[in-house]
C-alpha cells in the first residue's frame, strides 16, 4: 500500500488510472443497476463487442476510435432496441448476430492495418493505465451526462425498467426511454473499455450492482452502493496488480466477481 502511494505521488499515469477508475465506477454504478434490474446484460455485452468493428476501422482509416466507439455503441443499441419493439426477430439472435459481426469486422481491419496496433489492443483488453487527461476529461463529460439524464428522468427510467405497461398507462413515452436508456448503457461501455476493454465490460457493469442488489431494496440505493463498490474494486484491482506487475483491468474483474460469489453464498445463507 506505502509503495502503491508512493507511486501516485511520483507518476501521473497512475493518478490518472485511479481517477479513470474511479470516473468509470461512477457510471456503471448507475447505469449497471438498470442493466441488473431489466435483465440486459447480454444486451451490454452485444454493443460492447459490436464497438471493435468501429475502433478497428476509424485506427485503419486514421480517425479518433473513441469518437467511433461512441458512434458505434449508440448505432448498435438504437438497432437492438427498435427492433427488439418493431419486429418479431428474437432479441438475443440479433445481439449475437452484432456481437458476431462486430468482431469479425474489427478482426479484419486489424489484419488490415500495417503493424502491431498497440491501442486497438488496449480497447480490446483493457489498459486503464494508459488513460489520458484528455480521456479522463471525457469520462468525466459521460458521467456528467448519465447523472444529468438520470436525475431529470429517474421515476420515468423506474416505470420503463419494473413495468413498462404500467408505465404506458400513466402516459409514459415507453419507447423513447427504453431507446435513451440503451444509448446510455452503449456511453457506459465506451466509459468502460479503457479500465476493462470490451471483453471485460459486462462484468464491471453488472457485478457491482448485482453486490449491491443483494442488500438494497431501492433502485436508488443499487445505483449508490453499486457506484462505491465500482470505486472500491477499481482502486483495490490497481492497489494488488501494481507490486507484481499485472494487468490492472483483469485483477479489478476477479476481485469483483470473487466479491460477488461470496456475496451471493452470504445472500443465501441468509434468506
């Protein structure tokens, strides 16, 4: 710990992974509560994976790849959710045929593009030590803009995810907020990638709401203690890699899936 503390006196790289983890625990706490509650996680982890197709291209043809992320994941999920209300094409068979796609497409610009692309593999896997000032001001903008959306729209966002025909009954615009409430969960994978990468993702959006759904009874309460125990797992994940120099997003995934499965035996043993 001494040593770890020393680092972040001495290193501005791992300053900004800390607060990078810390900005990303902020999101998924939130918006990982909706995820857990409506049951889409396979839904998250579709747009994730979709979001490689984009990088790989915008790094081949030399744009930004978090601008294409970003473009990608709200595509992907505005695709998924109007077909999901407008069609009789199962909702998972899409998602695979995304997640499938978007991989395949992502592949084949690598292969494309001249040399060993380090970055694309960052996003792939996972790098929250090479998280940038500017990349920390934009996550700061994506938190900034899911606690605004959330905080105007909360009772409604609660209608659509516990009961969306009670909610078309109270003269909820029901399709409006499911399709804003996936293109907040498509901004929440992108604010992820770079802790995690896109492989990891789902578990870091649903593992920490899912703890905390163990001991909460309100939404409200999931998205607090979900958002601290994001933070908690994140510092925690840098604080065990740093001494033996591991992989920072890997560490943070198993220590919050080993939190979990203690949760969930403690959760059983109780009820």
């Amino acid at each position: 710990m001494t040593e770890l503390l020393d680092a972040l006196s001495q290193y501005g790289f791992l300053r900004h992974a800390l607060i990078g983890g810390l900005l990303a625990s902020l999101g998924c706490g939130v918006i990982g509560s909706y995820v857990v509650v409506k049951r889409i996680g396979f839904l998250a982890g579709g747009i994730a994976h979709s979001v490689l197709g984009g990088m790989g291209a915008a790094l081949y043809f030399g744009f930004d790849p978090t601008i294409a992320a970003f473009a990608t994941a709200i595509v992907a999920a505005l695709i998924i959710g109007m077909v999901t209300l407008h069609s009789r094409e199962r909702e998972d068979t899409l998602i695979a045929a995304l997640w499938a796609a978007g991989m395949a497409t992502g592949i084949i610009f690598i292969s494309l593009t001249p040399g060993y692309n380090t970055e694309l593999m960052s996003y792939l896997f996972g790098n929250i030590l090479m998280v940038s000032q500017r990349e920390l001001w934009l996550m700061a903008a994506m938190d900034l803009l899911i606690l605004l959306l959330i905080g105007v729209f909360y009772k409604q966002f609660l209608a659509v995810s516990f009961d969306e025909e009670f909610a078309t009954l109270r003269g909820v615009p029901v399709t409006l907020f499911y399709l804003l409430l996936l293109v907040l969960v498509a901004v929440t994978v992108v604010l992820l990638i770079q802790v995690v990468g896109l492989i990891l993702v789902i578990a870091l959006l649903t593992l920490p709401a899912a703890i905390a759904g163990h001991y909460m009874r309100t939404l409200a309460g999931m998205m607090v203690v979900g958002a601290l125990l994001g933070m908690a797992f994140s510092t925690g994940g840098l604080l065990l890699a740093w001494q033996p120099d591991l992989p920072p997003g890997p560490i943070i995934i198993l220590l919050a899936a080993a939190t979990y499965l203690v949760s969930l035996l403690l959760y059983k043993l109780r009820s």
